[in-house]
C-alpha cells in the first residue's frame, strides 16, 4: 500500500480569493476534482457547524471555506448542499450566525438539517446507530472539518467531525452510552467515519481554536488548510503542526490500536507547503473535562434543545 498523502496550503487570512485559490489546490494536489466528484453528483459539504456562533470565535468552519468549496463544485457541475446536525441549536440558527444564508442562496446551494435517521450497523461491534438519511443519500461527502482543541477529547480535526451526521440530539446519548472510555467512544467515531467515508477531508485552520475548545477556546491564527483522503494521516499531521504529541490524542491512540490509518509521519506523503519552519510551539490545551455525560446532562440537553427548535419553528 502507498504511502498516505497529507496536503498543505498555506493561507493567512479569509479573503475570498486566497481561499478559492487554496481549496482549488487542495483537490488538485491530490489528483483533481474529477477525482473525486462526477458532474451531476449530490455532493453533501459536511463543515463544522457546532453552535450558532459566528465566525470570529473560530467554533465553527469559517463561512469563506464553506461558499468557496460550494462555488468551485458548483462551477464543476455537481450539486452541493450543506448539512449538519449542531449540538445546540439547528444548522439554520448556526449558518445565520455565520452569515452564510445570503451567500449560499445566490449560489443556489440548499442548507439541510442533518435529520430524519435511518438505522445503520456500523464497525466491528455491528453498533446500531441512527445516521441522517440526507448524509446516507449524498453521491459525494466533503468534510470541512475545524482545527480546535477539545476539553474532552485533547483536540479534534478530521474524525469527530462526522459524528455530526448522527441525526437529532442522539449525540449527548452517545456520549453518555459511549463515554465512560475513551477508547470506545474514539472507536465509535472512527467507525462512524469510517460507514459514511467522506471522499475527501479538508480541515480549516487558518483561524484556529485553542484553549477550552471545542465552543469556548480563543481565536487562534495558524494559517493553514490542510487535507487528505486518509483521516488518520491528517489527524497525524495536525498534531505536528501545534506539537501535540501522538500519543496525547486520544483519536490516534485508538486507531492504533485499531491498527487502522497511518500515524507515522515518516510514512506520510506532504504536498504543497513545507511546514516544519512554521510549528506552532505555544498552543494551548484546554482543561479535560470528563468526556461522558451524566444521565441529567442528556435529559437537560434534550429539553434545551426542544425549547430552542420550538423558538427556532415559530420565528420562521
């Protein structure tokens, strides 16, 4: 098997030409467009949509990643829409808070709330698990995934952020059935990732998040895009880039044990821009907090979440 390949575009800032022309050089870097997407495909962008927050706090994938990748699918052809399931609030509250509804509706790109579970066997423990069927009809899924720090699971970049197709607000579930082991739950989520396998992953750090992540953290500018079609390889890298070591993060740990992807960096491939000058030595990790959640915290989720989905209905 061939080496991985990790890519790297350098990008300072959101400016709508540097990011076009950095998300254009992620899919060429890595054989083309056509490599991934035919004309006509129904392509779901999976970006990073967590809270309604909007683009300054660096929660969530930045507004210009999402309409740029949208624009260029659009420009090849293929029929992009962009969904999730947030974990508070709905997509709509959250793509409002980014700005993001007028943009997408002049590119005539749909915004779909990442419901409506089918029940689906994933991973070697055949867990039964409820994955939207607007994720599980998709043609193509692109993962625009964000690059923070997670007070329970160290950091997250590619993986965790398919977890957001799980449908409704099953996740604060998950995390209580899954939880009490961080093996499982990482397990849990690679299998998840793994079921819906994403074409491609490009990962948002040009403004990234450290500190108590993944909602609160602070705005922090690394200046990247980075991308791949092996989860655990970008995993792999994204540590390197903010000198996380390998064995801290707790996604890694458990692919090896897995014995699934590559999390040797002297077997990936880097395309694009070399970053071993530019490593971030100061960022910084949150707290850990515990990762399962209490029964109470589920049930009170639950209630938050109908309340905010009733106000959500009556405003429209």
């Amino acid at each position: 098997m061939s080496n991985p390949t990790v890519t790297l575009t350098r990008c300072t800032d959101y400016s709508e030409a540097k990011i076009a022309e950095a998300i254009k050089r992620q899919f060429e870097l890595l054989g083309g467009l056509e490599k991934f997407i035919s004309r006509g495909d129904s392509v779901l962008l999976k970006p990073n949509l967590i809270a309604p927050k909007s683009r300054r706090h660096a929660a969530q994938t930045d507004p210009t990643v999402i309409v740029e990748t949208a624009r260029l699918l659009k420009d090849f052809g293929a029929k992009p829409f962009v969904g999730d399931s947030p974990a508070w609030g709905n997509v709509f509250g959250c793509v409002k808070a980014l700005k993001l509804e007028e943009p997408l509706k002049e590119l005539s790109v749909p915004v779909k709330q990442l419901d409506k579970p089918k029940w689906c066997r994933v991973g070697r423990r055949n867990t039964k698990v409820g994955i939207s069927s607007a994720a599980l009809d998709a043609d193509v899924i692109i993962n625009l995934a964000k690059f923070k720090t997670h007070q329970q699971l160290v950091a997250t970049f590619a993986v965790k952020n398919m977890f957001g197709c799980v449908a409704g607000k099953r996740k604060a579930l998950w995390h209580f059935r899954k939880g009490g082991n961080a093996d499982d739950f990482c397990e849990f989520l690679i299998d998840i990732f793994e079921f819906l396998n994403p074409a491609l992953t490009i990962i948002d750090a040009v403004i990234a998040m450290d500190g108590p992540g993944p909602i609160r953290g602070r705005a922090r500018p690394l200046g990247w895009l980075i991308g791949g079609t092996e989860s655990i390889a970008c995993e792999t890298i994204c540590c390197k880039l903010v000198n996380i070591k390998l064995e801290d993060l707790p996604m890694i740990k458990t692919a090896r044990q897995m014995g699934l992807g590559c999390s040797e960096p002297d077997k990936i491939e880097i395309a694009g821009d070399n970053f071993s000058k530019s490593v971030c030595t100061d960022f910084e990790l949150g707290k850990p907090t515990p990762l399962r959640f209490s029964l109470l915290h589920v049930c009170k989720s639950i209630c938050k979440q109908i309340l905010l989905l009733a106000k959500s209905l009556k405003r429209r």
